[in-house]
C-alpha cells in the first residue's frame, strides 16, 4: 500500500506527503537525458533558493545500494559542521597543548 497522501503527489495535486518526522514528500521530479532536475518553483522558493546556490549533494546507504538522495544548501551545511566540528576542535586542540603528565589519563 503507497504512503499515506502519496496518490495525490503522483497524481499532480500541490498536497505533500507526510513520510517521516519532519520528512515530507514535496514533489516527484524527473531526471532528464543530461542527468538533470528541475526543483519546481514553490519547492525553491520555500527553501529560499536563488540562481546560483550551491547545493550539497549528500546520498545515505544501506548496504550497497543509495537509500536516498539528500540536497542541503551549502551555506547550511557549513554552519552545521563549524557547530558540530568547533567544540570537537577545541577540545582536539586544548588536549594537544596540555603536556603529558597533566592531562589526567
């Protein structure tokens, strides 16, 4: 049985399909001869994306196939990893410039 709301996504209707969480269905899009897609219009404008944003390509596994394809603004996912990474690198650092024998281990 497809997803709940999944006919009227497929059958061209502006509803979204609740998947998960905070997940959400926004479109069917197609990919073209060149390999291309084309974000429809509202997708675009809800994510606040302009001609010429970088977009991150990021695809999650499992096993050896791509379970799905995940598009996050470049600019987004900088800011993520530099609040991710930053206390990581800090500590990285701040343990590297201790000496040995006070470091408590």
């Amino acid at each position: 049985m497809p997803p709940r709301g999944w006919r009227e996504v497929c059958g061209g209707h502006p509803h979204r399909a609740p998947v998960l969480p905070h997940t959400t269905i926004e479109a069917i899009v197609s990919l073209d001869s060149r390999g291309q897609i084309l974000l429809p219009k509202e997708v675009r404008e809800k994510a606040g994306l302009k001609p010429g944003d970088k977009l991150a390509v990021i695809t999650h596994t499992h096993g050896q196939e791509v379970a799905y394809i995940m598009l996050i603004p470049v600019e987004r996912l900088a800011e993520s990893l530099r609040q991710f990474l930053g206390p990581l690198l800090r500590e990285l650092l701040e343990h590297a410039s201790t000496p040995e024998g006070e470091r408590g281990e």
